[in-house]
C-alpha cells in the first residue's frame, strides 16, 4: 500500500526558496513514478513535474522548467521538488502522486496516478 505524505510548504516571499518532500510510508515506493501538482484557488489542478523510478529522467510541466527540480532518493520513500525563484503565482497547494508507467506528459491524465497526498499549502508574498 502506498501512503504519501507531503510536508514542507509554508510562506515565502518572493524570490524565495521552498523544498517540498513527500514521503511513502510502504515498502514499494520505487516501483512507482512520481509526480508532483498543483492547485491554486479556483483553478484546475495544473501538473508541475514528475520523475522516474531511478530517477534518471525527468519532465517538467513549463510553469515549473528552469525553476524547479525534482528528485527522489528511494532508501529513504521520498521525493523532493525544489523550488526556486518563487512567484505570487506558484501559491497553490501542491500534492504529489503515484504512477506504475513512466509517460512524461504535462497532459497525461491524472487518474493514471494510482495514489495521492493530502497536499501542503505553498504561499508566495509578493
């Protein structure tokens, strides 16, 4: 059973740094991809990256290229997205998930992520 959990949001101001983790409390985290998204007030939930099982290969959604980084490090069932150079407009809360299939897409559909976080609240002041 995959169980996440995220923690690391809080607010920033911007210009700002924040790195997110997002811990699995099973035993097969690295028998799954991962990904990160967001979602601001009154939008849709928007993908922001994702990151294979080794985490050798990475795709980023465009709000998040050249700001972002996600990584995982599997002894430890976590995966990380640093986020630099913070903007107003990254306020969301952001939520990670799980996927069996590696498929780096920003419009892959996001029932292919068997599991998903609560989410933590991340808020840039401009």
């Amino acid at each position: 059973q995959v169980q996440l959990v995220e923690s690391g949001g809080g607010l920033v101001q911007a210009g700002g740094s924040l790195r997110l983790s997002c811990a699995d409390s099973g035993r097969t985290f690295s028998s799954y991809v991962m990904g990160w998204f967001r979602q601001a007030p009154g939008k849709d939930r928007e993908f922001v990256a994702t990151i294979n099982w080794s985490g050798e290969r990475t795709y980023y959604g465009d709000s998040a290229k050249g700001r972002f980084t996600i990584s995982r490090d599997n002894a430890k069932n976590t995966v990380y997205l640093q986020m630099n150079t913070l903007k107003p407009e990254d306020t969301a809360v952001y939520y990670c998930a799980a996927a069996s299939s590696w498929y780096p897409s920003s419009h892959r559909p996001e029932y292919e992520y068997a599991y998903w976080g609560q989410g933590t609240q991340v808020t840039v002041s401009s």
